[in-house]
C-alpha cells in the first residue's frame, strides 16, 4: 500500500511554527523534487551511502552521504566536517543548483535571508531506522539555520529544547516538507522516531532527509 497521508495537499503552503525561529513549509520542495532526485542520482553515484560508525563503536542505523564544500562524518575519532570523502579519498560532490536554490529560498520564507549553504548531509532512512535526540552543532557558525527537506516515507520528526530532557513536539513530516530552525533554537534537540515501513512512489521503502548547513 503506499502511505499518503497528506494527498488531499491542504498543507499545501502553509506554514506550522514551532517555535520562535522554527518553522515547517509544508510542500515547500514538491516543484523542485524531480530535479533533486536527478541531482541525487549523480551523488550517489560518487558518493555512496555508507553507514557511519559512532565515536563510541556503533554502526549508525541511518544511511548517509553528503555533498557540497564539506561532509558530515563520524568514526572512532569522532564527529566533525570533512573536505574529503574518507571512503573515496576525493572531495565530496559539489552543491548542485537545486539544492541551493530550494535551500536559500525555504531558509529565506523562514525568515533567514542570504542563506547560503557548503554542506548538505543526506540521512537515508530504512523500516525501522530512527535518529536519536541530538544537537546539529559540528557547525562553526550558529548563526545560519538548519534547512532539512524530507522526501520518500513520511516520519515523525522530534524537536524539543535546549537540554535533552526537554518535551519534544511530535511532528508528522511528509514528501516535500522543509523544517527550518536557527536563531534562538538552533541549538535544540531534535530527531526522528523508528520509520515505518511503507513503499513510497519516489523512494521505495525509504525516507530520504537532506539537511542544509553552513558548516566552514
Ligand atoms: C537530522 O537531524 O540531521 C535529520 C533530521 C531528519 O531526518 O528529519
Ligand atoms: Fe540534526
């Protein structure tokens, strides 16, 4: 059966604060989703996903790649920004125009104007796969937002305060959803319930998340 939950598109626009400097822009990414997954297409190709290992030994459940001037990578030594594939050796792919576009046009109707990204983490999500409560704060600089785009399966997204203990709102994210947050709550806790399983038109079992940073 293929979940779609928000067919009937009356989210379509509109916009769901949580909080202030927080905002989800249902459909933000639909007119753009068929030049994004072409674009991801050719990353995959130079850029496999790969599952990460956590300083602590863990094998990340999330699959993931990256592209733009740095990556997101995790291994034995830690978290941090990476110019250079560590599986290929090369530099990531670069940014491609979509991306940016739909990047600086979402973090601007959130109110964060001349966002422009170097990084873009591509998280991929399988039945089952969650992402714990964390803080995006690899980043040197706090002051650009966080621009995350889900495609595929829908999920429910986590985003709760400044200390992990924090309530978390529990918001349902479907294809072509943008959450944007920065300024006061750049810093909060957030992830991602267990994915359920589902076949999606676009990404088969799958939840694909692109998340935009400003990471050098
Ligand atoms: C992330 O926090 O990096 C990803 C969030 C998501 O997959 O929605
Ligand atoms: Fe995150």
């Amino acid at each position: 059966m293929t979940l779609d939950l928000f067919a009937d598109d009356t989210r379509t626009g509109s916009r769901e604060f949580l909080g202030e400097g927080a905002v989800v822009l249902r459909q933000f990414a639909s007119p753009h989703v068929d030049a994004v997954f072409s674009a991801l297409h050719d990353i995959e190709a130079h850029a496999p996903f790969r599952h990460m290992v956590t300083p602590g030994g863990f094998r990340m459940s999330v699959a993931m790649t990256n592209c733009g001037e740095y990556g997101w990578v995790s291994d034995r030594r830690g978290y941090r920004y990476d110019a250079n594939d560590p599986l290929t050796a090369h530099r990531w792919p670069a940014l491609p125009e979509v991306f940016l576009t739909l990047a600086r046009t979402a973090a601007e109707a959130a109110g964060f104007p001349e966002f422009i990204p170097d990084a873009c983490l591509v998280n991929r999500y399988g039945p089952g796969t969650r992402l714990s409560l964390h803080q995006d704060k690899n980043e040197r600089d706090f002051a650009a937002p966080i621009v995350s785009v889900s495609l595929g399966l829908p999920a429910v997204f986590l985003f709760g305060g400044p200390q992990r203990a924090d309530k978390c709102l529990r918001v349902p994210l479907a294809h072509g959803d943008v959450v944007v947050w920065g300024g006061p709550v750049r810093l909060h806790f957030h992830g991602v319930m267990p994915l359920k399983a589902g076949e999606h038109p676009r990404t088969g079992e799958t939840r694909i998340n692109l998340t935009f940073r400003k990471a050098g």
